[in-house]
C-alpha cells in the first residue's frame, strides 16, 4: 500500500482507527460473511452534525441486519445534506451559470437493478431520487427538469436554490477572475477557467477535493448482498448539462452480486471513456484481486489519454481518478493514478471506520498535485 499519506493527513483525513460504530451485535450470516463499508475519503470525514459518518452510519444500518442498499443511502444522505461537503447535495459548487445541479446513482446486486438522475436541481438529496427512479419506475436514468418532475411526484421537496454562502461566494470569486469583460474567446476563456480554479486551489480557497468531489460508498451485507451508490455535484463550475461518470452505470460505479462492486470518483470523462467500474468488476470476476483489478482499469485510463492539453510535461495525465473496490469475500482496495495526500478511501468494518492511502499507480511527483 502507498505510503505517501503523512500521518498528520492522515489524522486530518479522520484516519486513525474509530472507536467501532454502534454497540449493536453485528449480524453475520451462517457462512459468516462480515459486513463492510468501503467510501471514497470524504466517506469518514463528514457528520453533518451528528454522531457518525457515511460509513459508520452505513455500517451500523447494515450491522443491524437491514437491507444493503437502504444503509448506503443512509450514509450517503449525511453527506448530501452538509453545507460543509461542497462536493455533494446540498451546498455543492454550482455550474458556470451558479446554479446547483446534481447527479446520482443507486445498484442493487442482488435485485439486478439501478437507478439514476442527473442534472437534478432543487433536490438535497439525489441518492434518493435514484432510489425512486429504481424502485417506482421501469427505467434507469431520468435527467433535468423531468427528473425534478420526477422527485416532485415522489413527495420530494424541491427547493428554488440550493447554494449556501460558502458556494454561492465561491463562484463570484470564479466567475469575477475568468469573465471581467463578460466574454473571451472559447480557447482563452476555457483556460481562463482553469486557471482561475487552480488559483483558487493553491490560495486555500477551494477544498481540493471537492472541485472535483463525489462520494461513492459501496457495501456486503452479512447476507453476502453488495450495492453501491454515488452522489454529486460533480465538476466544479461545469457547462450547464454537463454530466459526468457518476450517474453512469458501468462508469461511476458498477455492481455484480456474485462478484463485488467498483465506483470512482475524480476526472468523469476519463473515466466514462473507459466505463471502468465495468471493467473492474469483469477483472474481480476472472479472480482478481481488488487491488490489481483497479491497477487494470487506472493503466487503460493512462494509456488512452493522448490529448496534448490533458499532459504534463512528463507525458502523464494531468488529472487524478481513484477507484474503489470491494469484493463478495470482503476484499477492498482505493487505487489512483496518483498516489498522495488527497488520494485516500475510507472503510468501516466492526473494528470501526478508518482512512487509507490509496495505492497509486504513479507516484506524486510524477504529476502535479491535483484534486481528486
Ligand atoms: N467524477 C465526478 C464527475 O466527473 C467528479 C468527481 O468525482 O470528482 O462528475
């Protein structure tokens, strides 16, 4: 496993070992599969107040026998619905135009369903709308205003604006550094764009990891039943319309009950090139090891960049993509392109949730430090 998260990151990251979630006996099938959680990082950091994270709070539903997809949209509720995560629900980093718009995916291995919506606005909670898509309809992704349409019949509250201050600040800081004269050419302003972001990156302005920022968090019941879920707000300062991998089945995430489940989080349309959570589970299913099947998946992306804008000097994608992995045997690995301090999952397991160094198919020095 790297070893490039600093223990003082680490820590910060909400590393360390917790104390185990919930004092609920664990229940544990008779051919003893042991519940566990695996989260991208922002998984254990995040409470929104209360007592757990998404990952204590999912392995708690599970541990007390409930159904496994149910305890993932638990978890992942809690980060949608903290201002404090801008990368998810409530308070994300709106598109160019400054307003909010989300995308979600659920999969359940055992019903062989998914649902999904994207573009989603007005809605906290874009999990639970992929649910409903799954459970009350014969479809698997709904987008936009219908989507909204959607979650408004389901008894969804819809709200006009989902920005908080932190958010809504964020973006005139944006859109003040990349539009003084309203409008630059598409080349210079696209890079215009970029640049203001990166800017605001290295002043401490915006969280790295949630210019990107996802939270893809995936379990194993006690019955041996695996699902996976991802909700975002996605890139931040996007075309409006532009979806990304993680409502994308087979992208952003992917589920076979027999086999395990893959999601991401980082660079989407790297990964919607590759439909990687697909391929990952394929690799899981001729017997791979998490961890090796994730290295497949990362290499492919690496290999298929060939755009010049997309390089750094030293001809590696300027971009970071992290993958998260788990197995029906209770196997997990995080693997990233780049190893490094942002480059970290989260797992929960009844010794309790921790955070771990992502294992890195290039070592940071090898790219510059980019979000993931
Ligand atoms: N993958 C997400 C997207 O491209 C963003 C992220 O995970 O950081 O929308």
């Amino acid at each position: 496993m790297a070893s490039s998260l600093s223990r003082r990151r680490f820590v910060q990251l909400g590393g360390l070992v917790a104390a185990a979630p919930a004092a609920a006996p664990v229940v544990r099938s008779r051919g003893g599969t042991r519940p566990i959680v695996i989260a991208s990082a922002n998984g254990h950091r995040f409470r929104h107040g209360g007592p757990r994270t998404c990952v204590e709070e999912a392995f708690l539903h599970l541990s007390r026998g409930g159904d496994v997809l149910d305890a993932l949209l638990a978890g992942v509720r809690i980060l949608e619905l903290d201002p404090e995560e801008t990368g998810v629900g409530y308070g994300g980093l709106p598109n160019a135009d400054g307003v909010v718009q989300l995308d979600a995916a659920v999969m359940h291995g055992r019903l062989r369903r998914a649902g999904a919506v994207a573009c989603l606005e007005g809605v906290r909670t874009p999990s639970a709308v992929a649910r409903a898509v799954m459970d009350h309809t014969d479809h698997q992704l709904l987008v936009g205003r219908d989507a909204q349409a959607f979650a408004r019949r389901m008894g969804f509250p819809i709200e006009e604006d989902l920005n908080t201050p932190t958010s809504r600040r964020l973006w005139l800081e944006w859109r003040r550094r990349i539009d003084p004269e309203h409008w630059l050419d598409p080349a210079r302003r696209g890079e215009a764009g970029e640049r203001a972001a990166r800017q605001m990156l290295a002043e401490g302005l915006l969280d790295p990891h949630s210019f990107f920022g996802t939270v893809f968090c995936g379990g194993l019941s006690a019955r041996g039943e695996v699902a996976a879920a991802t909700s975002t707000s996605g890139l931040a300062w996007k075309i409006p319309g532009r979806v990304g991998d993680s409502p994308v089945v087979g992208a952003g995430l992917y589920v076979d009950g027999a086999v395990g489940c893959a999601g991401s989080t980082g660079r989407g349309e790297a990964n919607l090139y590759h439909l990687s959570s697909f391929l990952i589970v394929e690799c899981l299913r001729q017997g791979m090891h998490p961890k090796d099947a994730g290295l497949v998946a990362l290499r492919r992306i690496r290999e298929g960049v060939t755009e010049k804008r997309l390089l750094n000097a030293r001809g590696n994608p300027r971009f970071n993509v992290t993958f998260y992995i788990l197995n029906t045997r209770g196997q997990v690995a995080g693997v990233s392109l780049y190893a490094g301090p942002h480059a970290a999952f989260a797992v929960c397991t009844e010794q309790g949730a921790q955070t771990l160094p992502c294992e890195g198919l290039l070592g940071p020095d090898e790219g510059p430090e980019v979000p993931a």
